[in-house]
C-alpha cells in the first residue's frame, strides 16, 4: 500500500506539466520570438536573425529580404517588400505593423 502512495504520487507530478498553466507558460516562451508593435524591425537594416523573429518569416523568406535588399537597394516604401518571392498580399498584411523602413 505504501508503494501505490508514493507512484500515485509520482503520476500526480508527472501529470502536473501537462496543466493549462504549464502550457501557458511554455506558450509564452515561445512567443518570446516575436517581436511586438512597440519594436519594429526596419527591414532596411534588418539581419537574418532579426528579420526571423517576425511571425511568419523563417530562415528563408529572412534570406530572402537580404538578398533582395543587396540586389536591388533599399526598399523604398513598406509595400515593396512584396517583390521579394514568397511574400504575398496575405504575409504583407500580417507584417505590416511590425515592420518599418
């Protein structure tokens, strides 16, 4: 009988990281990559890295803007960031008020 105490014990810990508050928490770790309105990132000047930590642009697409930016010069206005393939009208919109120039 003891033994049951103590592994029900043990289940009962186990089972505790899977609580609402657990996943909130990591939730939230998770979204510590995202930047928020108050600090935009001027895709002007942006690194790959910075350019990562907005929703929606990985490795890639972050590449991407660099390449296209050493190509091709500064972008001259926020909606120029469309020419760059794979950034549609929907990314766009979703970006806009987290980017500047």
């Amino acid at each position: 009988m003891k033994y049951l105490s103590i592994l029900l014990v043990i289940l009962t810990l186990g089972f505790g990281f899977n609580s609402p508050a657990f996943a909130k928490a990591n939730k939230a770790n998770n979204k510590a990559k995202v930047v928020n309105k108050a600090e935009k990132v001027n895709i002007n000047t942006a690194t790959v890295e910075e350019l990562t930590k907005l929703k929606g642009i990985g490795q890639k697409k972050a590449k991407a803007i660099v390449e296209f930016r050493k190509k091709n010069g500064k972008f001259k206005k926020l909606e120029d960031l469309m020419l760059v393939k794979g950034i549609g009208k929907k990314t766009f919109a979703k970006l806009k008020p987290f980017i500047t120039l």
